[in-house]
C-alpha cells in the first residue's frame, strides 16, 4: 500500500475511534440505534407515503420517483460493497464497539448515508421547506454509521457523494423530460 493510501487509513482508524467513543454510552447507543434503525428505511418509506397526502396527487410521481432512485441507489451500492468488498470497522478493530447488527457484511460505501442523502436530495429540490427535518436527519443517519462502529469515515462520504450524483441526475433527467 503506498503511503497516501497508509495515512488515510490511518485517519480513517483514529476517526472511527473517536466517533465509537459515543456509542459507549447507553443512552447515545440507544439514540444512535434508533436513528441508524429509522435510517434503514422506514423514514423514507413513510415519507414516499407522506409527500402526496401532504401536496396532493402531483407528489406520486416524486414518490415513484423516490423508489426508482432508491432501488437504483441500493443495486449500484450492493454492486460496490461485492466489488469492494471492505470489512466492516468493528469486525477490524476489536476495541471498536458494535451495539446494531449491519444489514450486509461490508463497508464500502455507507448505504444509509448514500440513500439519506439520495432522498434528501431529491424530496429538497422539490420542496425545499423539508430539508428543515431532513439536512439534520440525513447527518444524524451518517453520524450513526460512524457511531455504532460500522462504517469508517470514508464509506460515509463516499456514500454521501454517489447518493447526492444519483439523486441529483435523477432530478436534471425528471426536469429535462418535463417531470418535475
């Protein structure tokens, strides 16, 4: 490995550190738990259900859009994981503490964090009020990973770039077809 990869690893270990350190307390393990557990989905579930109760029959193609960039967000991230496969920091480190079980065995690139920021991309292009709620959930989602010793700072960001390129492509293809 050549000595930028080394130092970077190296950050990413003293980073990963430091965020756990939280998760040594019950109460934070609890909250972060939580959050982590709400980031798996059923936020962004419920809100696909809310978005056209709350503005009406013209938000179901915002819904069905949400799904499609979704399921797309989880393929190319599924894809990345086996390409990549990274181990999990928690399953490297031993004095890291895991509170949650992961979802999927690697790393490599932080799927609640890339589809936070993906949902949170797209619902905040379209109504721009929410990103009140979702700016502050989306980084609570991405500090959990970080927290609860399954991610290492890089899989957070990089989850965070693909999810914003997706969503963000999702929403200049929508405009330029006519859809939003």
């Amino acid at each position: 490995m050549n000595a930028t990869l080394v130092h970077l690893s190296r950050l990413d270990h003293a980073a990963c550190t430091t965020f756990n350190r939280v998760n040594h307390r019950r109460a934070w393990s609890m909250v972060f738990g939580a959050v982590s557990r709400l980031g798996d989905g059923v936020f962004w579930y419920a809100m696909m259900v809310i978005l056209p109760v709350v503005y009406g029959q013209a938000d179901i193609i915002l819904s069905l859009a949400l799904a499609l960039n979704g399921a797309a967000c989880t393929l190319l991230y599924r894809w990345l994981k086996g390409a990549t496969q990274r181990p999990r920091p928690c399953e490297v480190y031993a004095h890291l503490r895991r509170t949650v079980a992961p979802l999927d065995r690697f790393s490599f690139p932080s799927g609640h964090t890339l589809h936070a920021v993906a949902f949170t991309v797209l619902i905040g292009c379209a109504h721009p009020a929410w990103c009140v709620v979702l700016i502050p959930f989306t980084v609570l989602v991405a500090g959990s990973r970080l927290i609860l010793g399954l991610h290492y700072p890089s899989d957070v960001i990089a989850g965070a770039v693909i999810g914003g390129a997706v969503s963000l492509a999702t929403w200049l293809a929508g405009g330029a077809l006519g859809i939003f």
